[in-house]
C-alpha cells in the first residue's frame, strides 16, 4: 500500500512538471449494492448507504485532461443467508472499508472557460479492500478479494471552485475468493478545485 501511494504521490509530482494541474478534494455519499452467487446466499439485492472521501487530481489545461485519484470508500450491500444448521435465514449488511484509486481520462462540455464547466470523465478503478466490519453472517475480510477492479463513468460540475460530481462504479472482478459476485456503487460528491 505504502509502494501504490509512493508511486501515486511521484507520478502526480511528475506530471506537474508538464501539465496544468488542479487539486480537487472531496466528500460524498454512495448507494452500493454487493451481488453474489455464494452458495449459501438467497438474496443479494439490497442496496447500503455509505460515505467517502478523498481527493482527485486533473491534469491538463486545455479540454481534454486525466484524472487520477485516491479516496477512501465505505461500501457494502444487504445479503440474506440460508443457515441449514438452524433451519433459518439470517439477513444482514456487509460494510466494507476500502482504498480506490480511479485512473480516469475526460472531457469539458462546455469548455474551459467560464465560471461554469461542465465535464464527463471515465475509467478503471483499482480497488483495495481494507476491512470488513462484523456482521451476523459471519463474513470476514479473509472472505474478500484483497484488490479488484472496476469500469467508472460520472458527469461533474465545476461552479467557481464548487464541484459536484455523479459517478457509477460497475465491479468487474469478483470481490469474493471462492464465489462470483460484485461490487456495484452509485456515488454523489462535493468538493473544491483549486
């Protein structure tokens, strides 16, 4: 983890040195679901609220820029549990604590100019699972993929330094070691751009 954040931190430094870059911290709310195909799982529909924060970088002066960020995401999902033992079903939410970092190219709208700015960005999330929080089915971050990958896509808006952002995640390896499944997260975000 240290290495990722080293190399983060020197790649950015880099390509300061190049480009216009733009410092864009914030903080959000996310809707995120887990789905499954784990055998003793009936249900993996629910939808968890969660939080996170972070910060990304944007680096370009021109229309086009990269985006490359680091954030700390609290996700999970609502899964329901057959437990044959009991003759039961046990439901429950998973909270996973995790590290994204999203490697993203975008586009203004509406140009650069102007105190309002519109942009669309996309790209791959790598994803760290940190921790999973206890819960009654018994899953644990050993259950957890310990990195994994995800497509983004979102729409942001730049008002002044003001910037809200929408973004959605679509998991594409499986969080789980030993089942299919994925992490899917819906975000909103507000920040500042310096």
């Amino acid at each position: 983890m240290k290495k990722l954040i080293l190399f983060f931190s020197l790649s950015l430094f880099a390509i300061h040195t190049y480009a216009q870059l733009r410092i864009n911290p914030k903080v959000g709310i996310n809707l995120s679901t887990i789905t499954t195909e784990k055998e003793d799982i009936i249900d993996s529909d629910g939808i968890r609220v969660g939080f996170h924060a972070g910060a990304d970088a944007r680096l370009g002066d021109g229309w086009f820029f990269w985006q490359p960020g680091l954030h700390y995401y609290n996700v999970g999902g609502r899964l329901l549990l057959n437990d044959d033992g009991n003759n039961a079903e046990i439901e429950d939410i998973i909270s996973v604590h995790s590290l994204k970092v999203p490697l993203n190219g975008g586009f203004y709208l509406t140009g650069t100019d102007g105190i309002l700015k519109v942009r669309l960005n996309a790209g791959i999330t790598p994803t760290a699972t940190l921790s999973v929080e206890d819960n009654n089915l018994g899953i644990e971050k050993s259950d957890f993929k310990t990195f994994g990958f995800g497509f983004n896509g979102g729409l942001g808006i730049d008002l002044a330094i003001v910037t809200i952002d929408f973004n959605y995640e679509a998991g594409i390896t499986p969080v789980f070691k030993l089942a299919d499944g994925n992490n899917h997260v819906l975000s909103i975000s507000a920040g500042l751009v310096f």
